[in-house]
C-alpha cells in the first residue's frame, strides 16, 4: 500500500512532519513495514484544508492529532479488508 504524505511549505507548517513521525512509528509498531511504503511529495494541491495524505491515490487532509484515527481506518481498515 502506498501512503504519501505532502512535505510541501504549507503542509509542513501544518504539522506534515509530525505526522510522517507517528505513521512511521505506528507503520513499525503494527509490523506493516513490508506492507505500507511511505513516501514524501511536494504539493498534493489541497494544502488549505490540513495536511495532505494520499492512500492508493486517494486524497485525506489531516491534521497531526488525527494521525492514529487515520491509521486504524485508513490504512489497517484496508489492510485487513
């Protein structure tokens, strides 16, 4: 699965690299490393409403204290799907 998360100047300064902190942490924890790859883009063209995170080409604005929810919907709900 491909998780991309926009490091882009407005997206950083709304918290992106927290965010790529606490997915890779949760990415680790759970054991998805073989399964999640996490990558870095410059602007995903969303930047006004959070942070912008693309799923399977799917595009989320997040906000850094949303990550885990995001986490176990998004990307573990797919996983076990």
């Amino acid at each position: 699965m491909k998780v991309t998360i926009c490091i882009g100047s407005a997206c950083h300064l709304k918290g992106s690299r927290e965010i790529i902190e606490k997915m890779q942490k949760l990415v680790a924890a759970n054991g998805l490393s073989d399964q999640v790859d996490l990558n870095g883009a410059f602007c995903s063209g969303n930047c006004d409403h959070g942070v912008c995170v693309t799923v399977e080409d799917q595009l989320y604005s997040l906000k850094p204290e949303d990550t885990e929810e995001f986490f176990q919907k998004e990307i573990l709900g797919r996983l076990k799907a």
